[in-house]
C-alpha cells in the first residue's frame, strides 16, 4: 500500500497548509512547473518525490526531472507528464501513446484546472491536481492524495482552497 500526495502548477510556490496536508503521503508526485529547485529540495527533504517538469521549469530542474515518467505502483501502470491534456482531448504529445498503450493511471497539470476523470473508453483513470501553487489565473490552490493498493486506487482526498492574491 502507498499513500500519495500528487500537486502540479507550484511555480516557486507552496504553503505550509498544502505542506502539512501531505505529511502523511509515503510518496509525493509532482506534475510539472515546480518552478524553482527550492520547492524541488523542500519537497524531497519531507518525501520520496517523482517529478516532471513542466513548460515553465528552467535547465536546472529539467536536470533533475523527465518529460514523462512512466513507471508501476502497487500494481498500476502510472504515467505522469505535464501538458497531457484530458480523456477526449489529450495532447498530441501523448496522444498515440495513450490510445495504443495506455496507462491505468493518466497524470498531467498545466491547466491549474482540477479534473478527475474515468475514461471508460480506455479504462484509466486521469487526474490532474490543479495548481498547488499561488501564480496564474486560477481561483483555487488545490492539492490531492490518495491509496494505490493492491491494483486499486481509492481514497482521494483533495485540500481545496482560496489562491492567495
């Protein structure tokens, strides 16, 4: 059993509620546009981290992260990527992938726009967490966590709240 905690969309940014919300996660999955190694350290010195980097990220974070990660936990066929787009209007990117192998689990930001959605179509799942952080057009800092166990995912929880301006 592995308890994640999945952001997107930080900027250089993430609060102490976001923080403490993910204190008990095993893992921390970041979806891109960490924007500055800073968040990048913090977030390694609470938990194991799997990052992408995102649009925004500079040479120094694109170093230390990929484009795309794809990878198995618990059991789940996982990728994780930055601009993926979401069921029905997934990026050309990913697209061709996605439709001749696709992951179970579908993990992408960019948006800052909270989306979960089944696509039954191709049998995944695909979360984007919204923004954890406080920079773009967004009205709300969001922040998820959730259990992979036993090829199962269940118990996801989501801290909305008010984007600080």
């Amino acid at each position: 059993m592995r308890k994640i905690g999945l952001i997107s969309d930080t900027h250089g940014n993430i609060d102490s509620e976001c923080l403490k919300f993910l204190d008990d996660v095993d893992e921390i999955w970041h979806a891109g546009d960490i924007g500055s190694e800073q968040i990048l350290d913090l977030l390694e010195s609470k938990k194991p981290v799997r990052a992408v980097y995102g649009n925004i990220d500079d040479t120094n974070i694109r170093k230390r992260t990929k484009e795309n990660l794809r990878f198995n936990c618990e059991g789940i066929d996982v990728w994780i990527t930055h601009i993926g787009g979401y069921p029905g209007h997934y990026d050309m990117r990913v697209r061709n992938e996605i439709m001749i192998n696709p992951p179970r689990l579908f993990i992408s930001g960019h948006s800052h726009i909270l989306k979960i959605i089944n696509d039954k179509k191709l049998g995944l799942l695909h979360i984007n967490p919204g923004a954890a952080g406080n920079k773009g057009w967004h009205k709300f800092v969001t922040v998820i966590k959730f259990i992979i166990n036993n090829d199962q995912i269940s118990d996801l929880q989501v801290l909305e709240k008010n984007r600080k301006i």
